[in-house]
C-alpha cells in the first residue's frame, strides 16, 4: 500500500480533493485489472476447449495448456493490476495530474501543495503570497469535476470484455453441462475422457499413442470407424517424419461395413520403409486422433555368434584339440557329432528368442529362450545360449529375436551347421612281389599308402576261396599309413586251414577302419580286389619263364636301337670334309651343292639331339627292365620257390648289371653328349660319347648271353610242364575208356 498523504491543515477542502483523486484511481485500475483478468480465463477457457475438442492432445500437453493459461493469467494480474494498484500516489502526483487537466489552478494547487510538504522550500517564498495561492486554489476546488480525469474506454472494454466472458462461459456450462463437464474433466482434472462424438474412430495397433517399428520396415496403418456411429467418407492423415518431410493423405477404404452389416469400416494406409520415426494425426467426420507417433528403431540382430564346440573322441584319437571357441563366419563346417553351444549376443536388449530348425519347406519349434535365461545363468538381456548335444546331420537353425521395444526380426536370423562326415579311409595299396596267379605257400605283401582325415585303427586283409564265407587276417598299420616292404604288412596263404590246392581262387582285398563312432560303426574304405588262380610251384615256373622270354625279346631289341643310335653319331659331322675326302667320297648321283659350314653345324647339333633322345629313351627302358627282374625274382621268393641259383641269376646277372648302366653308364653318356653339344673341340667329345656307347653295348651283350642261359632253363621247364600235361591228358583219358568200358558190360549184363 502507498503511504498516506501529507495534510494540509490550513486547507481541508485540497486535501479531499486529493483524496478522492486517489481513491478513483485505485477503483479504476481494481475493475480495469479484474476485467481484463476474467476476460483472459474466458478466452483461455474457449480457446482450450476448441483446441481440446478438434485434437484432444494428451496428458502432458494438457498439463502444459493449463501452465500456460496460469502463466498468462499472472503475467496479467501483474500487470494490469497488481503493480498499478500498490504504486504510491503522493499529493504532489495527484496536483501534477490536476494541474494538466484543469487549467484554472494556474500552478497554485502545486505550489501550494510543495510549501506544505517542503517547509523549507516554503520559507523562501513570501508567506502573504502563498496564502494568496492558497484561498484563490480553495475557491477553485468545488468547480473540479474528477470524471474527466480518466479515460473510462478502457474500463468499459475492460468490464465489457469480462461480462462476455462470464456470461459466454456460464451460457455453454447451462446450455452444454455435458460437453463442459468433459472440459472440465480433461483440462482440469485431467483425466482420459473422451469427447462425445458422432463419429468414433479406432487405431489398429495402437495401444497408446506411440508404436514402434524396426527400421526400413512398412508399417499398415489400419483405422477402423464404428458403423453405429456416423462412418465418414474419407479419413485424413497429416504426418510429419523427423527428417522434416510433412504431407497429408487420405486413407484407402476397404469394402462397405455398412452393406456387410460389420460392426466396423476399415480404412488403410501403408508407410512404406520407414527410416525416420513419424508423428501423424486423423481426422474423420467430426472424430479427430491426434499425437500418434510411429517410432523408428532399429531391429534386434545378432552382433556375435560363437561356437562352443566339444569334439567327438575320433576327433582326439588324432592329437587334436577336443574343444574350441569358433567365431560364427558364414555357414559353419563341423565335425559330424560335435557337441555345440551356441553363445550369442543381441544388439538391443531382448525378452524372446525363438529357436526353429528348418527341414525342407517346413520348420520345427527347437526351443523358446526367455530372458534373462535362467538356464544360462546370466541375467543379460543381450546374451543367450542355445545348445544341440550332437550335430549329426547339416542344421540350419532360424532365430527370431523379440526385443524390449515389441520388435521381431522379420527375417530371422540364419545360422547354417553342416555335418562334416567323416572320411572314409583311403586304401592305395597293390600287391608287392606278386603276378597274376600264386602258389600255396605263397606270402602276398602289400605296399602303399592307407589314410584317413581322422586317423586309422586297424587294416586287414579279406579273402576268401572260391565261394566261401569270406575271412580275415589283420596286420600292424604303421603310423602315418605308410606300407613298405620293412612294415611286413602281409596275407601268409601257407597258414591257411584248410590249406590251398591249385586249381582254388583266392579273392583277396586290404580294407582299413578308422576310429568314427558317432552311428556305432567305424568307416571301412577298401583297396583293389584281387582275384589270384592258385597254381603249382611247375605252373608258375613256367608263367615266370614265359615272362623271361618276353622281357628278353624286349631287351634285344633295345640293343638293336641302341647299336642304330651309335650308327648315327658315327655319322655325324660337325666341319666340312677336306677335298681330298669329298673327292674320294663323291659319286655321280651326287649332284646336291655343298653344304656351308653353317648349315652343316645345324644339322650335326639336330642330329646329335636325336642321338640324345634315343640314348634317354634307352636308358629308361633298361631300368624299367631291370625292375621287371628284380619283380620274378621276388615272386619266386613269395611263392615259396628256394632256388639260390636262380636268384642269383636273375639280381645279380640281369637286374644289378642293368641298374648299374641305367643309373651310371647311361648318366655319363648323357654328359658326353651335353658337352659334345657345348664343346669346342666335338672331335674329341664325339669319340668320348662313342667309347662311352660301346662300353654300354657290350655289358648288355653279356647280360644278353646271362638272360639266354635262364631262357634255356626256361624252355626246359617249360617242356617238363607240357610233357606233365601230356600224361595227365592221358591218364584222363584212359580213365574216360575204362569207365565207358564198365558201363558197357553192366548194360550187357543187364540185358
């Protein structure tokens, strides 16, 4: 409150007026104040319920209309009322405010109001003239009229302006009781209440004001209108996404709910890979859904997979580790029976995971997580485990993740397991030292490789004679698979009960396991079957004979190429003849010019690579041969066949001779003719090469002789074999008679 003016005691009427000033002003700035005051609440009043009624925003923007309407109801009250109302109004105020209007004061109401609250001021003034100013300003105080002093179009807008609100306010709360019961509902106490209208509009989906939908993702917005209600004939969306894109669109009508009797008519609208969220409103008849939001995130997947695998024990019998971590890159290769612990981890927080495994078209339910997964013993919302005790065949596995937001993944997560079967072991192996028929007492040892991806654990040999029951016998497999002649990997044919007669066959084939236990049986690979004639210890020196003379008629003609090869070095010529040489050598179809020396040495260095390639060719060929008797000499060693002098013959005298100038002779030759082909001086490299052929020439002459003399022994035996075959031809044959004989004289008796 202001301070109390000062008095002026030798004139009460002045002092009135000053007071009656100051109280016209209090009472117009209270109206003014107040008026404008309620005219606010009703503007606020109308405006909230137009804004309330068309969108019906939520809580919070309810919350906020009304701290507005507070707000601006205080700044007003400040304004127009509080601040004016308490402001001091001293006399000197109000004579200056006097003075202005009404001009017959002629400055005496201010001067006689300053001498009054300045004494001291007033001391300086002549005291017979301020009581002059005084009782002429006195006489002047009952012709003033205050009215005029205030504008009253203010206060009457102001006063107006509240009596339309209260009575515009207190006409709809009469008129409208319901509708201002909603208002007061909603915008007061704040509740959930709808407005009543003639058309209701339902948001599939929505069971707030908010969805959310994994990005890049359609999303069908599905609005149904109550047919028991007015049905509008379009629905309109007004949406606005985050990038600040802002468009509106009518939804589709689907089918007539009015003509079907539905209880509701349906209307779509799709927005279609959504990366931004939305915010959109409705609006139909006179139903309006406003503050919807379409909320983009992102869609759980997986961020990292790895494969907790525990290997099945054929897996350790190799040396290797039995367990690992693998990290989860593309389709995941395993060893078939693999115990697998899936351990993944999510992007976003998860509640579900769903496990299914696809078979074919279909797909079968494997497991539902719930998380966190108790079973696991973690309490992440990120991190699940799902296990398949034994991976027995290829898996692809279908994850869909349901994270705390609401989302699926549409497409499920895809983890392919393939079941690496393991291999069968690899048998390469033949037989060492054995032809195409055995003896009895024969050995059939076996050389080669036996593998397996895993490891082996055992090798055998299967046979059996004729028809029979097939058999087996096993043997020591050395590591690595590795067969030589020192593994003493053999089939022994002498153990056999009952023992072997000519005429029998034995099928014979090497088989391996290895140590794969997943379905109960081990692997089997199996070698090259074998089907061997038994014969006698004669037959089969007459087969190896046979063979003798073959690879003898071979061994003479590789000497026939080979003297035709020492012919063609002889011939060759790396310089031009002298005169006296061409003279004595011209005849008279020599009519061919001269070659030049150039030409010459062309064809001299083309006829020694020939010369080359025959001698290379040569050499191979009696390697090849030598092996060929070391091969009959061993065959006789694994039929039983003892004859040292034979074995000496055929490894001592043929094959180690024959090595000996494959390996040696034929390698210092070949040198020979290298340097013939690089030297200067070829004369002297020619006749070294030529030394060097006859040298090769002559030993195989000698074993030429050596190979004659088991030929010899050959075609002896081989005689002994037919004369053998002659006599039992006979003795069939006599026995033939004497049977015919016999049934002929019982038939005679008979008669």
């Amino acid at each position: 409150m202001s301070t109390a003016p000062s008095p002026i005691h030798s004139e009460p009427r002045i002092a009135a007026l000053l007071a009656r000033l100051r109280r016209g002003i209090r009472w117009y700035v209270g109206i003014e104040g107040l008026g404008w005051a309620v005219a606010w609440l009703g503007l606020a009043f109308w405006l909230s319920l137009a804004i309330d009624w068309t969108f019906e925003p939520p809580v919070a923007f309810r919350y906020g209309a009304l701290a507005v309407a507070a707000g601006v109801l205080a700044v007003v009250l400040y304004r127009r009322l509080l601040r004016r109302a308490f402001a001091p109004l001293h006399d000197h105020s109000m004579a200056l405010l006097l003075e202005r209007r009404f001009g017959q004061f002629h400055d005496g109401l201010l001067t006689t109001v300053d001498s009054v609250e300045n004494p001291q001021r007033a001391e300086q003034f002549n005291s017979e003239m301020l009581d002059h100013a005084l009782r002429e300003t006195a006489g002047q105080v009952d012709s003033v009229r205050l009215g005029s002093v205030f504008r009253f179009r203010p206060l009457f807008l102001s006063v107006v302006a509240a009596l339309l609100a209260t009575a515009s306010v207190s006409a709809f709360a009469l008129t409208c009781g319901d509708a201002f019961a909603v208002w007061s509902n909603r915008s007061l106490s704040f509740s959930q209440q709808l407005w009543p209208r003639n058309t209701r509009l339902v948001v599939d989906g929505f069971d707030g004001d908010t969805v959310k939908v994994a990005r890049g993702e359609d999303f069908p917005l599905v609005v149904l209108a109550d047919t028991s209600m007015v049905v509008p004939e379009k629905i309109s969306i007004r949406y606005t996404t985050d990038d600040g894109a802002t468009a509106s669109v009518y939804m589709t009508k689907s089918g007539n709910a009015a003509a079907s009797g539905a209880p509701y008519q349906r209307y779509t609208f799709k927005f279609e890979r959504l990366h931004s969220s939305v915010s959109f409103d409705l609006k139909g008849g006179d139903a309006r859904r406003g503050g919807l939001r379409i909320e983009v995130v992102d869609s759980p997947t997986l961020a990292n997979v790895v494969l907790s695998c525990r290997f099945p024990s054929y897996i350790k019998s190799q040396g290797g580790s039995q367990q690992e971590d693998l990290p989860v890159s593309g389709t995941m290769d395993l060893p078939m029976g693999t115990h697998v612990m899936i351990k993944a981890r999510s992007n976003k927080d998860l509640v579900r995971v769903v496990v299914k495994r696809l078979d074919g078209d279909e797909t079968k339910l494997l497991e539902t997580i719930e998380l966190p997964d108790r079973k696991a013993n973690t309490n992440s919302l990120r991190d699940f485990r799902f296990v398949i005790e034994r991976l027995t065949e290829d898996t692809t596995l279908l994850l869909r993740l349901t994270d705390t937001d609401g989302i699926t993944n549409r497409r499920p997560a895809r983890l392919v397991l393939t079941a690496r079967s393991d291999e069968t072991p690899q048998v390469a192996v033949r037989l060492h030292g054995i032809g195409s028929a055995i003896t009895p007492a024969a050995r059939l040892p076996i050389v080669g490789k036996i593998t397996d991806d895993y490891g082996l654990a055992k090798g055998w040999f299967e046979y059996r004679i004729d028809k029979s029951q097939p058999a087996r016998q096993s043997f020591r497999l050395p590591k690595g698979g590795n067969l030589t002649p020192e593994s003493q990997a053999r089939l022994n044919v002498r153990g056999f009960d009952p023992k072997l007669t000519p005429g029998q066959t034995l099928h014979v084939v090497v088989k391996a396991a290895d140590h794969f236990d997943v379905t109960g049986q081990p692997n089997v690979g199996a070698g090259e079957h074998y089907e061997l004639p038994v014969i006698s210890l004669d037959q089969l020196r007459v087969l190896l004979g046979t063979r003798e003379l073959r690879l003898r008629k071979r061994f003479e003609t590789i000497i026939y190429e080979l003297n035709d090869t020492r012919k063609s070095l002889v011939k060759v010529r790396f310089t031009p003849p002298k005169e006296s040489e061409s003279d004595n050598n011209k005849t008279a179809s020599d009519t061919e010019p001269p070659l030049s020396a150039e030409e010459l040495l062309a064809r001299a260095i083309a006829a020694v690579e020939r010369v080359v390639q025959n001698t290379e060719r040569s050499k191979y060929e009696t390697l090849d041969l030598a092996g060929a008797f070391d091969d009959i000499a061993l065959e006789l060693a694994n039929n039983a066949v003892y004859d040292p002098d034979l074995q000496e013959r055929l490894k001592l005298r043929i094959a180690a001779p024959l090595r000996g100038l494959g390996e040696k002779n034929f390698v210092t030759l070949a040198k020979q003719l290298a340097d013939l082909q690089t030297d200067q001086d070829k004369t002297e490299s020619q006749a070294a090469a030529l030394v060097q052929l006859d040298a090769i020439l002559s030993a195989m002459q000698g074993v030429l002789n050596e190979m004659k003399d088991v030929a010899q022994l050959s075609e002896l035996l081989a005689g002994l074999r037919r004369l053998h075959d002659a006599q039992a031809a006979l003795r069939t044959a006599t026995e033939k008679i004497r049977g015919e004989k016999a049934r002929s004289l019982l038939d005679d008796l008979n008669d």
